[in-house]
C-alpha cells in the first residue's frame, strides 16, 4: 500500500513561514514573496493573516487557496466568538483550520501555521500540512524555504526563551531560508502575540543581517571607485 | 495567482465531481507498528515520527491511543486520516456509553467497527490511508488483530503493518510463544523496532511501548534504543576489496 509514496511525495511550496512559543506566548514570521511561476508577483505581501484579535495564521501554498481558508474561518470565529461570549481560543481556530483542509484534502494545496494567545492556554503554536493534519508544537516551520532550516533549528532552538530572544530567532531564520530559496523573498515580518495583544513588525531586506558570499549594498560603482584610498601603513 | 505553480489533477478523465472523492496519496505518514499477546495482555509498539515524503518531520506524534477501556489502536499511514478515524471512534464509545447498561464494546466489536469503516471506504475508491491495530483484553480473554487501507483483516498472536510485515514478523515466528512475560515481551518488541531503525528509512529511534491488561491501558514515555555499529567490518567495510562500498 505504500508502493505510491516516493512517487507522489508532497512537492515543495513558495514562501518561509514560521511560528514559534515563547515564555509567555507566540512569534510568528514569514517573507513577503509571491510568485507566478517565475515572476515575482509581489513582492511585499503580508502573509500573516488575522482570524481573530488573539489569533493569527501564517499562510504558504496557493495563495487563492490559503486566502479562502482564512476567510471561511474568520468568519466561522467571529459567529462563534459571539456565541461564546468571550475570544475563541486558539484550539478551536486551528480545529477549524483543520476541518476544512481536511475535507478538501484534494483540491486544497496549503500549509498553514496557526498561533495565538488564550487565557486558557497561554501562547500556542499548532501546524497544519498538506492533507490537514493537525499537530500542536513548541515551533514549526512551512513552506518551501523550511527545507533551509530545519537543521538550523534543531541546533538553534531553545525551550523558554524570551520575547526578543524568539523574535530575533524568527528573523534570522526567515532571512537564511530567504538567502537560498528562489521561492522566498522580500521583507521579513512578524507578528507577536502574548496576553498584552498584538504587535506587528516589519524587517526590510536591506536592514537584514548578511550571510555568506553576500555583500554590502551600495549605491553606485561610482562610489566605490570614488572612495577614498586607504591610509599607508606604519611599519 | 499563486506562491507557486499550481498542480494538475492526477485523473483529468474523470469529471471533477469525482476527482474531489479520491484520496490519492498520503502526505504526511507513520511507518511500521508492531505488536504481540502476552501473558497479560497485548504490548504494541510504534515510533514518534510523522514523515512528509521523504523528508523526517514531525518528531513528536502519538501512533497508538487507547480505544474505551479495553483496547488500544496503532496506525501507521497518514496522520489526518488516522485523526479522523480516532474522531469516529470518540463517538462510537459516546453512544456506547449513553446506552448505561454496564455493557463496554470489547476489541472484537472496534475491530469489526474498524473493518466496516475502512472497507466501505475503499468500496467507494476514497480510502482512509492506514494500516491499523487493535489490541485489547476484556474478561481475560486477549484479542489481537488488523485492518489495511483496503479492509483486509484478521486476527493473529502477533501482527505488523508496513515495513514490521518484512522485518518484524519473521522474529516473531521464530520467537514468539504463548505467555510471554512482560519483560520478555518488552524485549522482543525492542529487538524488532531495532531492526526498523536499522533497515526503515522513515524510522525515527524515539518511540513509545503501550501494554493493555485487564486492569487498563499504559503507554511508555518517549524513548530511544541504543544502537550497534562497531563491527570491524563496518570501520573497514573496503579492506578485502579496495575501491568498492
């Protein structure tokens, strides 16, 4: 029965999206790239998306695909939000997540990362692949620049971290996978959620940090021609 | 417009009503579970690994629950239908309970259930994508059988799915007898997870052992098995043959 597996493995999708728990809630990070085969449709979209105040999901995959999910659940929230009386907790947002990629396992094609903070729970972070399985983790990574990283994180992750210890992880993360997968690009932003609400950041790609066999972007040629000799030295 | 080029449909001759009912392969996936009686009860065993394709990602997934109050299920396949399956056994033990009459469904009766299921399914070429186990104990008496994707079943003294079919059941042959002590049966269970982590790409050495008796279920902490490599035809494996591997 598993005759078929290394035929049809699940193939890679655009993007770098990435959610992590940290000692009081969640960070979550993605790049900004979106891609029609090899054109760069966009080039700063915002791939974190709200569902509700205290809940966020990381989209990667099919943008129509990932874009109707998050709307469909918005919406199931909010009614249920009313309902209840009180902010839906993070389960349920990603049970619902889940409900639905599940019944459409073979029309839909994304990967979703949901994260969040509920009074109940504290900050979770639960993933949900391709086929809608639905896994609650400390952090997890998606989309086709996570091939980058996840030996990255299997040294660099550390239980209970700090808010900017998580923060900071989470961006240079986004930015290795963004060093070496066509796929991704961009800015980096995140999204951090705790019991004090929601702050969103924004990491242009010229601020970040630079890797191997990347240099110091410069205006002009002219400027480096002109730049002044360096001073003889004193032996 | 998408993040990436979208996907065709693997059977563009079937109108696209039909193609949304087709499970065509499985994304993320357990390997092997492994199983036996023993004097007590049933021991199973299955590692914590959740690959997706080739690739060993989820670290941490729980392949055997405990069904009720006398049974216990493994699966190996992909993940989200065995969510699912887990789901339709929640309200089958509900409604067994509503009724109130002292009566518990036994393995035999999930079993059955189980076989149901994943027949029917098959029957309308929309498959839940596992290989099942159930194990359990109830009123002394031990049962212990299986389910494929495709309803095959049947009931055995010791039983694999994946993988453990080639690697696991012929140790079980040859070392398998009835009443087993518990330390024995942990023991063999052990030297065939080995051999899976040995010899199964997909295997992870983290799993868990589950024992279900009659006085209830319990399933190990998450562990890892020490493993064999200082042969000295491993540190030398070209000696007799320079040049080959």
């Amino acid at each position: 029965m598993d005759l078929n597996m290394n035929v049809n493995a699940p193939h890679s999708m655009g993007t770098t999206i990435i959610g992590v728990t940290y000692n009081g809630g969640v960070v979550l990070g993605a790049d900004s790239r979106t891609s029609t085969g090899m054109y760069v449709a966009n080039r700063a979209s915002e791939k974190i998306t709200q569902l509700t105040d205290n809940v966020y999901v990381c989209r990667s995959g099919s943008a129509a695909d990932s874009q109707l999910v998050s709307d469909y659940v918005r919406y199931f929230l909010h009614q249920h939000t009313i309902q209840l009386g009180q902010p839906a907790t993070v389960k349920v947002a990603a049970n619902l997540i889940r409900l639905l990629s599940y019944n459409n396992k073979n029309m839909l094609q994304t990967g979703l990362i949901v994260g969040g903070w509920d009074k109940y729970e504290g900050g979770k972070i639960y993933g949900i692949p391709l086929g809608g399985t639905l896994v609650e983790q400390p952090f997890t990574i998606g989309g086709s620049g996570s091939s980058y990283l996840y030996g990255f994180f299997d040294q660099a992750w550390k239980e209970g971290m700090t808010k900017d210890e998580a923060e900071q992880l989470v961006v240079k993360a986004v930015s290795l996978a963004i060093a070496r997968d066509g796929a991704s690009g961009g800015v980096v932003r995140t999204v951090i959620i705790n019991s004090e609400g929601v702050t969103r950041n924004f990491y242009p790609g010229d601020k970040l940090q630079l890797w191997h066999d990347e240099l110091e972007p410069q205006n002009s040629l002219l400027d480096i021609l002109n730049a002044p000799s360096p001073e003889p030295m004193n032996i | 417009m998408n993040f990436m080029a979208s996907k065709q449909p693997e059977n563009s001759l079937l109108g696209p009503e039909a193609d949304s009912q087709r499970t065509l392969y499985p994304n993320v996936t357990g390997t092997s579970v492994v199983a036996l009686k023993y004097k007590d009860g049933i021991l199973m065993a299955a590692d914590m690994g959740g690959s997706y394709g080739s690739t060993l990602r989820y670290k941490n997934v729980e392949r055997m629950k405990a069904i009720g109050k006398h049974s216990l299920l493994g699966a190996s396949g992909e993940i989200s239908d065995f969510q699912e399956i887990l789901r339709y056994l929640d309200d089958l033990i509900l409604y067994d309970n509503m009724w109130d009459d002292g009566n518990s469904l036994g393995p035999k009766e999930v079993h059955n259930y189980l076989t149901r299921l994943m027949y029917n399914r098959r029957n309308k070429f929309n498959p839940l994508w596992n290989s099942l186990v159930l194990g359990g104990i109830k009123n002394g008496e031990k049962y212990l059988g299986t389910v494929s994707m495709i309803g095959v079943n049947f009931e055995d003294d010791h039983v694999a799915t994946g993988f453990g079919n080639h690697l696991a059941r012929p140790i079980l042959r040859q070392e398998w007898h009835e009443n087993l002590s518990f330390e024995d049966g942990v023991r063999l269970l052990e030297k065939c997870m080995r051999v899976l982590l040995y010899r199964d790409r997909s295997a992870i050495n983290k799993l868990q052992i589950a024992k279900i008796t009659e006085e209830g279920m319990t399933i190990s902490q998450p562990y890892s098995l020490k493993t064999y490599w200082e042969f000295s035809a491993f540190e030398n494996p070209t000696q007799g043959a320079v040049g080959s591997w």
